[in-house]
C-alpha cells in the first residue's frame, strides 16, 4: 500500500508490531526446543520466475529450493518433502485475444464432467481463482511437468489431489484399492514417473477425505 507517495510497510503499523519478529530467531526456537517445522510452498513449480515459461510466470521461485531460501531454513533441515500435483493441472483464465500461459493437450471443463460424472456446474462453481474469482483453464495431466517438478524439488513424497475428477467414484473411497482400478494403475505411474510414493491422495473437495498411504 502507497501514502503519500511512500510505501508502507508492515512495521510501519503500531497494531502490527506484536507480529513482527525475526522469522530466523523464531525458527531457531523451534529447533531448540525439537519441535516439528512445516513450509508450504505456493503456486506451482511451472510458475517459478526461473524455472517456469516466462512471462506466463509469478515474480518468485516456486520451487523447494526458493521457498527454504525466502523463509530462512537450511536445506539440510529438511527431512520430507511432499509435492502436491493435481489430477488435471490448472492455469488462470486467458486475457482477452491472449494467453495466460502455455497447456498440453487444453481440455474444456465439460470434458472433466464427462469423464468423472460430476456436474458441470459444480466444477465450475470450485474451479474459480481463490483471489479473483476467475475461471481456470485444465488439461490432460503433464507427465513431462511432473517429471521437471520432480527433478526440480526432489520429493521424499507425492500428494495426489482430485482424485473424483478421474472417476466419481473416488470420491465414496476410504481405501486406497477402493479406488477404481483405472486410477489406481495411474497413481502407480506418477510414482515411477515421479521417483516417490504417493502417499496422500485427495478424493472430494473435503478435508477429510484424504487417503493416507503415509509410512511416518
């Protein structure tokens, strides 16, 4: 935010000094003390300024290595790494008479509905961006974009999402073999692709309907 010409910063606010701290200092408290650290990255390895098709990129580096740096932790720290890919990748919706970024193989989200059984409208009453409310584009799953993220990030391990966009029938499943026998033959194949076990895998838009495969 800009006054006067000027940019304010958080510190530049008195009701937000108790929430300002040293993130360095606080993360070797938490080293002292033996407690459990955990990073969320944002966007996708695809987005990052140097990694990703510029300029159909955000103004970071997405992957593992750019997130530790920015938030101040030492690789070495790190004991599990968990890549998050979905089942259809996703783009923001295109400008007009413009591109918000290269897709393989784009696919419309009546494809999507035809496939699992989901209803039209309820994919694109979730698929909208979380800050501007726009449509998202999807295409078929990137099998060379896993294997780029997978080199770039070095994942321990794999979270599957949306696994209901494979097959409706997902969504009912508790189980990782209750999963429909096409989809879990692709599971399979992100793991060799991926070189790590998929050890979550999300089956509806529910936090609680994650199958955990997880050996720790």
């Amino acid at each position: 935010m800009e006054r006067g010409g000027k940019t304010k910063l958080a510190s530049d606010y008195k009701e937000l000094h108790p929430y300002i701290s040293s993130t360095w200092e606080e993360l070797e408290r938490a080293y002292s003390a033996g407690s459990k650290v955990l990073l969320e990255g944002t966007q996708g390895t695809g987005l990052s300024i140097h990694h990703g098709c510029y300029p159909y990129v955000t103004s970071r580096d997405t992957t593992v290595a750019g997130c530790l740096s920015e938030a101040g932790i030492s690789p070495s720290r790190v004991r599990k790494v968990v890549m998050v890919c979905r089942t259809y990748p996703i783009r923001v919706q295109s400008p007009p008479k413009g591109t918000s970024g290269p897709m393989s193989r784009e696919l419309k989200w009546n494809d999507i509905s035809r496939r699992s059984g989901i209803p039209l409208a309820k994919l694109k009453k979730t698929e909208k961006t979380s800050t501007t409310n726009r449509d998202r584009r999807v295409s078929e799953f990137d099998w060379a974009l896993l294997r780029k993220a997978a080199a770039l990030n070095g994942p321990t391990d794999v979270a599957l999402t949306f696994a209901d966009y494979l097959h409706k029938k997902n969504e009912d499943a508790r189980r990782f073999e209750q999963l429909h026998p096409d989809d879990i033959q692709f599971v399979e194949q992100v793991e060799r692709v991926a070189a790590a076990p998929v050890g979550l895998v999300s089956t509806r838009f529910d936090f609680r309907a994650i199958i955990d495969r997880r050996a720790w």
